[in-house]
C-alpha cells in the first residue's frame, strides 16, 4: 500500500542521472559512476519523471490512475514494486540531491497507451564494452 505523506516524508527520489526518452513506454538511463546502464519499460518512464522528489507516492499512484485509468490497488502495488527495484539497483537517493526537474505535464497521448506495468532491466556496462576477446 502507497504511504500517506506523512509517512513518506523522505520518499527517495531519482538520481540525476542522464536518460532519454525512446518512446513513451520506453527509455534508457546511464549510471555514470557504476557505466551501467539500464532500460525502462511500460509505465516506468513516466514514474521515473515523477520522482523528482516534490511528489509523494500517493501523489504518483493517482497520476498513474488518472493518465492510465487503472485502479488505485494496482497503481499502488506497480508504483511500491517498481520503487524497491529502484532501491535494489541504487537508482534513487535519500538525500537532498537534486533529481533535476522535468516538466511533468499529462498529455493526451500517455493516456492512450494500453497501461502495462513498471519494469527495469539492466542492459549491460560501457566499462566492459570493446573488452572482448
């Protein structure tokens, strides 16, 4: 279940690294200290916008049920899954850092897309990249 805002006061928020947009339900974002760089999908793109650190969990589980018309169980449950896989690969900060700031605006073609869960995968790391044998 998403936490009120009084239980989400330091709601981690992403780190600022570079990323880019490939299709609304598709992006790509670099770690730049680790290389390694991973690939969002479904509705993970527009999540990872979201936390910018000026929006509470609550607040993005009902963005996610306005612009994908989805029930606020399964927002819930897609936005907490998504945030702990965040965590698990140190993608987002409990500091103060700034997550830059992206206008976030709800445009009618997001709202068209067939909704579809949250995912992240790895891709790989540019460290290793022209170290083959």
């Amino acid at each position: 279940m998403v936490s009120t805002p009084e239980q989400n006061h330091g709601l981690p928020r992403r780190l600022n690294l570079p990323w880019r947009q490939l299709a609304e339900d598709r992006a790509m974002l670099l770690n730049l200290d680790s290389g390694d760089y991973y690939e969002l999908g479904g509705s993970a793109p527009y999540i990872w916008r979201c936390l910018d650190g000026t929006r509470q969990s609550g607040e993005i589980a009902r963005l996610l049920m306005d612009v994908y018309q989805i029930d606020s169980s399964r927002a819930e449950s897609d936005l907490n899954a998504f945030i702990c896989e965040l965590e698990k690969t140190g993608l987002l900060s409990d500091s103060a850092q700034a997550a830059g700031q992206d206008d976030l605006t709800i445009d009618e073609s997001s709202a068209k897309l067939p909704y579809q869960a949250p995912t992240i995968g790895s891709k790989g790391n540019l460290k290793y990249l022209g170290q083959l044998d």
